[in-house]
C-alpha cells in the first residue's frame, strides 16, 4: 500500500511539473516597450547643444526688440548689454526645462500609445513618438544655426511641417498599430499630431 501511495504521489509530481513547462506565465508588459533611454538622453544633449548655439541670435533677436523707452530708461548700454545676457541665459535654462517635459510627455505616449517597437542591431528600441519628438525638435534647431534664421516661424512651410512629420513618422511604424480599432487609430493620429505641434505653437 505504501508503495502504491508512494508511486501515485510520484506520478502527480511529475504531472504538475510537465503542466507547468507547457503552460507559461504571459507577461505582464504585453509587449510595451519604450525607446532605450540612452537615445532620449543623447538627443537631448544634442538639442541643448543646438540650443547653445542659437543664442547669440537669440540674443540679437531680444536686442532688437526692446522698446525705445525702455532702452532710453536704462541709458547704459552696459547694462543693456548685461540685461540682454541674463535674458538670454534664462531664456536657455527655461527652455531646457520645457524640453525636459516634452520629452517625458513623448516617451509616456511613445510607450502607452503605441505598443510596438522598432529594434537596431537586437538591442536599441526605437518607437514611433521618439522619432516624431525628434523630428520636430532637432531639424528646426539645426537649420536655424546653419542659415541663421532667428525665428524659423518665418520660413515658409513651417506650419504645415510639422503634423507632415508626425503623419511620415505613422506611416514608418504603421505594422506597429495597424490592427487597432477605429477609435485607437484616430488617437494615435491625434496624439501624434498634437505631440509635434505643440512644439511650432510653443
């Protein structure tokens, strides 16, 4: 009898234990995924340095703007001057705030919106709101140090070059979000959308 218990135990170890092998546990991220941090932190290097590099015309751009009575008020061109260096220097340091935020918000939708992901080389993700952050940040920066276009608003296009980079960057990562339903489709486009104009209105 004990013998038999003993085998019957045995068998019912080894049942559970095959079960269990066939039978995994899903996993709870669904297949989320973000960008790897390592390129959010190095495009936000290279946007600051960009950044850095416009501000002697954004200095200019200030200087030009300050108000005759202002400026007969103040007399001094040195203070002038200091003033308008000052400015600048906060304008740099409130704009890497703002960038910073931006760039959380982009890699919040960048990882909830959209649950796919574009791999290099097996190991750096790279999802579709990381290249619609990019691409509305670091082109605009870069042709403005390169023509030393103070305010980029003036170009023509530039209104329209924005939702038109959000719609090519859906359109690069379109297998990721194909098989949604209607209502999900029309908030990734929004979302997208939104996501790069809020950096022209800003």
């Amino acid at each position: 009898m004990t013998s038999t218990e003993d085998g019957r135990e045995s068998e019912t170890v080894i049942s559970v234990a095959r079960v269990g092998k066939l039978r995994p546990e899903p996993s709870s991220a669904r297949g989320w995924v973000s960008t790897s941090r390592g390129l959010w932190i190095a495009s936000y290097i290279l946007l600051m340095v960009l950044v850095a590099l416009r501000l002697p015309l954004t200095r200019k751009y200030l200087n030009a703007n300050v108000p005759a009575d202002v400026r007969s008020e103040i007399g001094d061109d040195r203070l002038l001057s200091l003033s308008m260096t000052v400015g600048t220097v906060m304008f740099f340091l409130l704009y890497a705030v703002i960038i910073a935020l931006y760039f959380s918000l982009a890699a919040f939708l960048d990882k909830r919106v959209i649950p796919g992901k574009s791999v290099l080389a097996g190991r750096v993700n790279i999802g579709a709101f990381f290249v619609i952050a990019i691409f509305a940040t670091i082109p605009v920066n870069l042709f403005s140090v390169l023509f030393g276009v103070i305010q980029p608003r003036d170009v023509p296009g530039f209104w329209a070059y924005f939702p038109s980079t959000a719609l090519v960057a859906l359109a690069l990562f379109y297998r990721h979000w194909r098989g949604f339903s209607t209502g999900r489709k029309i908030l990734v486009v929004l979302s997208a959308i939104g996501l790069s104009t809020i950096v022209a209105i800003g």
